[in-house]
C-alpha cells in the first residue's frame, strides 16, 4: 500500500508540474499566436475581435495585401535586403571572432591580458553611447544610405560575447592536440584550419545563429543608416504599415510580421542541436 500511495503522489506531481508548465507557456506564446492568428482576419475587425484568437472567416487578404510592399518596392525586396544585410554580418562576426578568439586562448603575447580585458568591456558597453560618433564617421565615409555601416563593423570583432564564446571553447580544447601538430610540422595556420576550426563546429553554429537572428531583427541601425524606401529591411519596413495621420493596415502588418519569423523558426529547428551543444559544452575534455 505504500509503494502504491508513493506511485499516485509521484504522478499527481507530476501531472501538477506539466500542467502549470503548459498554462505558462501558453501565456508567453500567446501573445505570437494572437498575431498570427490575426493575420488572418480582416484588418477591420482585428481589434474588434481580440479576444477571439481563431479568426470566424480566415482570409489570405493581409498577405496579399502586404506583399505589395510601398511606393512599388515589393516585400520581396525587403527580405532580399534584410537576408544579404543578416548574411553578410553573420559572416563577418564569425570569420573575425574566430581569429582573435583563437589568437588569445592559443597564443601567448604581451598585453593578451589587456586585450582581453578590454573584448569583455565592450560587451558592458551601451550601444547608444556610439550611436552618434559613428554616425558622423560613417557620414565622412559617405556610407549613409548603404549598407555597409550595418555589415562592417562586425569584421573587426566588435562583438565582445562571441570571442569569448568562442575562446571558452578552444580553452576546452586539449593542447596536446596541438603539440602532436607542431611535431608534424604544422604551423598556427595549419593548427587553426585542421584542428581548432573542425573541433570547434558547434560554437561556430552557436554563433551564427545568434548573429544572424541579431542582424535579422535589427530596427536602429537601418532606422539610423537607411533613407530610401527601396533598401529597407524588413523591420524598418513593417512600420510603414502604422500611419500615425491615417488609418492603419494592421492586417497587412500581422500578416508580415509572421512571415518575417519564418526564417527564425526555421534556423532554430535545424541548428537546435548545434545551438545547445555551444552553449552547453566548452570543448573536449582532455
């Protein structure tokens, strides 16, 4: 009897747990689910309805209606945009955080101290206090209304979270891997494209998800850079559908917006394990 009284308390537990895990997962995806399924109810009664989620007669009109874009650029072209801006970037922060974050966990040199100091005090550096000396270098260059403010930078290693990401990983990584390399004649190149790079794959998928996602859903710097219409990404672009003087499309906005995180679901459930493993793990164990 009482391994059976153990049993029902231990289920009831647990019937318990998941179901108050459940209702507050509802709560913190119901407002994404509210969106969508407002995407596709006429815009007229979004706000009528609110508190009904599934639409009483779903419509495609948003979509259509939102994919015509504004002043004849499609929305095809703004997700053209906001690809090769999130593409280009996440390459750029991949290529140049793997090479200082190799250079500080494998090489010993004077001032590697300082300079790792100052790779985490960037990561406690606001973004708005460089939002104006940037924006009057940039203006010099002549690079307003390009999109190379919005992609350069991220080829310098400006993103303190990545090297150290990435450096945590190689620290995990045995160094007698690369001893038995130089006994075989390899060179720091050698070691970093035939040892660290393949070892460190997991860590490299980590941070191209997350900067990716970063540069895909990045509203200031193309507010900041960005001036015509045809060149927009997609988060500039969605606010065009809220006119502060005439009537708003919320529809065409709901429907967009659903679309725009297409992409995102799609990286997060193709790359989840890479994702876990990164974050998870800090190299191989010796």
């Amino acid at each position: 009897r009482g391994n059976n009284n153990m049993r029902a308390k231990k289920r009831i537990s647990r019937i318990a747990y998941h179901t108050v895990v459940l209702a507050v997962g509802f709560v913190m995806i119901y407002p994404l689910l509210w969106m969508v399924m407002s995407s596709f109810k006429e815009s007229s009664t979004i706000f009528h309805t609110a508190g009904q989620l599934l639409p009483t007669q779903p419509t495609l009109e948003n979509y259509a209606n939102g994919w015509k874009g504004f002043s004849h650029t499609t929305f095809a072209t703004f997700f053209k945009n906001t690809f090769f801006v999130a593409a280009m970037g996440t390459v750029g922060s991949i290529v140049s955080s793997l090479l200082v974050a190799y250079g500080l966990s494998r090489l010993r040199f004077r001032l590697r101290g300082l300079l790792f100091a100052l790779v985490l005090l960037t990561m406690m550096l606001p973004g708005q206090i460089l939002m104006i000396p940037q924006y009057l270098w940039y203006n010099q260059l002549g690079w307003i209304n390009t999109y190379s403010p919005l992609i350069a930078e991220f080829y310098f290693a400006t993103q303190g979270f990545f090297v150290y990401l990435l450096m945590n990983f190689m620290d995990g990584i045995p160094k007698d891997l690369d001893e038995a390399a130089k006994i075989d004649g390899c060179s720091y190149y050698s070691i970093f494209s035939r040892i660290i790079l393949p070892l460190s794959t997991p860590a490299i998928a980590t941070v191209a998800i997350f900067s990716f996602m970063n540069r895909w859903n990045d509203y200031m710097g193309p507010l900041l850079y960005l001036k015509r219409t045809e060149k927009y990404t997609i988060s500039l672009a969605l606010k065009l559908f809220c006119d502060q003087t005439s009537s708003s499309d919320y529809g065409a906005l709901f429907a967009m917006s659903t679309l725009s995180l297409v992409p995102i679901f799609l990286i997060f459930a193709f790359m989840q394990k890479y994702l876990t493993e990164g974050v998870a793990t800090s190299g191989i164990k010796g």
